[in-house]
C-alpha cells in the first residue's frame, strides 16, 4: 500500500502480501446465454479453460471415418476396429466366399471400381421394394389382423452366387502365411462389386421360390404362399431388411425357421415404428430463380434430401412443397433456404403426425386434384393425387407438370391421367395378393373440378378440349 504526505514530500511502502488472498475474486453476476434467435440452442460450460477442456476433451475428438486398413489400424478406435474387421474376415471365410487359388496367366487381379461390364459383369439392376407397396401391406395388415415381423439379413451381398470368373488380392492384413503369392478366387459376391445388389436378390428368389412362394409381378421384392384354406404369409424384401406379414404367429415362424436355414438371419421380433409454425409454407411466398443472396448448393441439397425422406415415407402433408423448393437446388439463394427452414419448422409443430390403418374402409380409393399456371416463370402447372386404403394413406405424389395446359380444366385431366397410372399398378399389385377378392372392384378417383367431369361424362363436340380423351366407367 502506497502513502503519500501532503506537507512532505515523502513515500512510505508498506507490505501487504501477507495479508491478503493472491486468488482473484469471482464475479457474483449470474450468467446468461446469449441469444441468437428461436432457430438456436446455446449451452454455458462453467469452470476455468483447463477444467472446461479436460472435461470435455470429447468436443474436440471429432474425426473422419478411416478410409484404409492403415488409418483404421492408426486410429485411437483401433480395438474397435480390429474387433470389427476380424467379425468380418470370420462371416466371409463362414461363408465360404473365396479360396486360395494361384493366378492365371495374362488375367488381373481386380477392384470393383476397375470391373469392365461384359467381361466382370453382365447385370447390376436389383430392385427394391416401393414404399407404396409397403404401406399397402400394412393397410392390408390392419383389415385382415395380419401378424407382422421383421428380419435382417447379416452379411447380406456374401450370398450371391457369382456366374464370372473374378480374382482378388489376399485382404490387407489378413495374408494367409505360405501363401502370400496366392490370390482369392470368388465363388461368391463380395462388397464392393456391380453385381453383388443384383446377385443377392436373385439368390433370395430362388430359394423361397423354391420353397413354394409366388413372386408378385407388379413389385418383384413381395412373395406370398397360402394354402387353399387362405392361410400363409407373404415377405415383402428391402435390400436386406424383410417384413412377414403372416395370418398367424405359426405361419410366420415357419417361414423365419425356412429362412434361417437358408441365410444367416437376425431376427427383429414383431415390427414397430416405422418454435413451430401452422403450415409448411407460406402461401404469400413466391420463390424465384436468381433471388436473393446465393447459399451452398450441397448444403441446401442435402437438407432437401432430409426432407425428401420424410416425404416419401410417412409425410404427404409436404409433398408439394419439397417438389417446390426442390427446383432451384441449381441455384440456391437465401430466401429458398428460408423456406426450406420454414418447412422443418412445420415438421417440428407435427412432430406427432403419421400414417394410421384401423382397417376400415378396406376400399381402395383415390383423389386428384391440380393448380393451373402456379408457376409464372415457366408457366407450369402441377398436379397431385392420393389413394387411400384401410383408413390411411398408401400412395401419393405432387409433381409440376411436363406439359403446358390452357386451362384448370387442362390440369385436372393431366392430374387424373397421372393418378389412373398410379391405379392401374395398384390394382395389378393387390391382384397376386391371395388376401384380396377377387374380382377387384372399380377403383374410384374423385375429382372436385365441375368442369373436368362434364367434360369426363359428356361426348359433346368442344373445340378447346377435343384433344382430350378420358374413358369413364
């Protein structure tokens, strides 16, 4: 402490040291986040920079996945790793995907990427199931309280059998001693080749066609075997993901003892799941190309995809306003991100919203509907339809449309058109369904334009619609 006397001109130092703390004093104010608006969340860490960053030393352990045998063995998650390959390596050699053979002469020794199509493979095309046939199995489900399971496939393009003569490098890491000149011959598909998706679905049809199932012609991933009696299950395949839908458990768990004998099989049990704003955009909003401030193209493509997901799978309710903001993941600006921002606002409010099947009505029946010249850029239109069955929903679509109409009347031809299609397909689906009567009823499409159906119902000579032709049963 400092003293200084008025009438001389003298300074007297006095030690304090002793007596007072060298810790610094801790403010009193209570904290409080900043805000950055609704859209964010920020969280306080208390404590002093060393205590903050050994805590939560996690926050900065972010990496990339490995993308070789050596950056995996360098990785600090190596014992997770090597746990993983060696499970690998063990449902390969299981399996019996390769031997040991010596090279040929004259032939290479390849890696997927190099396959040349007619020489190491002549087919790669494999279908997956429509989640529209989904969705009608489980409205099918509900009216006829159906049993429903689910099974995975492990190691599911390990079982495809190979019809190309293909060679392979030892696995890195896994060089058999005294045979390292040797190289893998395949016998089956292996990850990694064009052919393997297309080979493991014609694997998986032949041994449950083989087993007495049917294989339905409108979606070639669905199969059904009942007896005359209308008991039996069918098994609609996703890649490697399977739902059996059976009349009773019995059913159904001959059919998981029929497939675990065949494959190696993981068995899921009974199936089970599959600041908000009111709507999912804004009515008053009209978007335009070359708007507003550009954004990241793959940013913005990639949340499309989020929500395009959500779209196709349990949500129509956003239908048409993915398909809107979806046409300028070209070129995006700032007000198409507010948008899309608006409709995962939506999705936040609806969180609670899906797909119910109480059964009833066990009617297949559908509605369309279009909006004329929606879109004063091009002058497009766009039309939507829906089917319904079972009390929920099992099919829809909003698309703009490929051609200019002249009027709403125009439209809602083009949208009814567009739904006939989708009817037609439904109606050859559920016809090698064993569950539905037969003969299937008229599926009926309900339209709310007045002009449309006078046109539909009446053969009078009209110059501005005689390119127009709509059978009418």
């Amino acid at each position: 402490m400092v003293h200084q006397s008025s009438s001389k001109s003298t300074t007297q130092f006095e030690d304090v040291s002793s007596g007072a703390s060298s810790e610094p004093r801790k403010s009193t104010r209570a904290r409080k986040a900043k805000s950055f608006g609704s859209d964010f969340q920020l969280y306080l860490v208390e404590g002093t920079r060393n205590e903050t960053i050994s805590q939560h030393q996690y926050c900065f352990n972010v990496e990339e996945d490995p993308k070789t045998f050596s950056e995996a063995m360098a990785s600090r998650d190596v014992h997770f790793w090597k746990e993983a390959i060696h499970d690998e390596i063990d449902s390969i050699m299981h399996n019996n995907t390769w031997v040991l053979a010596d090279l040929p002469p004259a032939r290479l020794v390849i890696q997927g990427f190099r396959q040349k199509e007619g020489i190491d493979f002549f087919d790669t095309y494999a279908p997956v199931a429509r989640i529209s046939t989904i969705r009608l199995l489980l409205a099918l489900a509900a009216i006829h309280n159906l049993v429903i399971h689910q099974m995975d496939v492990k190691t599911t393009f390990l079982n495809g059998d190979l019809d190309e003569e293909i060679y392979m490098k030892q696995t890195e890491g896994f060089v058999m001693p005294g045979n390292e000149h040797k190289v893998c011959k395949l016998k089956k598909s292996l990850y990694g080749l064009k052919q393997a998706p297309k080979q493991w679905h014609q694997k998986f049809g032949d041994v449950v066609l083989s087993n007495g199932f049917a294989l339905n012609q409108a979606d070639k991933c669905v199969y059904s075997k009942f007896d005359t009696s209308g008991k039996g299950v069918m098994i609609c395949l996703y890649v490697d993901d399977m739902l059996i839908f059976g009349t009773d458990l019995e059913e159904v768990d001959k059919t998981k003892k029929f497939l675990s004998s065949s494959f190696d099989m993981k068995d899921m049990g009974e199936a089970e799941n599959c600041s908000p704003v009111s709507t999912p955009i804004d009515p008053s909003l009209k978007l335009l190309p070359n708007k507003g401030s550009p954004v990241s193209q793959l940013e913005y493509s990639r949340t499309i995809g989020c929500l395009m997901y959500s779209m196709i799978s349990t949500r129509p309710d956003i239908a048409y306003d993915v398909g809107r903001i979806s046409r300028y993941t070209s070129n995006p600006s700032s007000h198409h991100w507010q948008d899309v921002t608006r409709v995962f606002k939506y999705l936040k409010g609806t969180i609670n919203y899906g797909l119910t099947y109480n059964g009833y009505p066990s009617l297949l029946e559908g509605y369309s509907d279009a909006s004329w010249i929606n879109n004063l850029e091009d002058h497009s239109s766009t039309s939507g339809w829906v089917f319904l069955l079972g009390g929920g929903t099992i099919s829809w679509a909003s698309k703009k449309h490929t051609c200019i109409t002249n009027s709403t009347m125009e439209s809602e031809f083009v949208a009814l058109y567009a739904a006939g299609k989708e009817a037609e397909w439904l109606r050859n689906l559920i016809y090698e369904i064993p569950l539905w009567p037969k003969s299937i009823s008229i599926i009926s499409i309900r339209c709310d334009n007045a002009a449309t159906l006078a046109k539909a119902y009446s053969h009078v000579y009209n110059g501005k619609s005689r390119h127009l032709v709509l059978d009418i049963a």
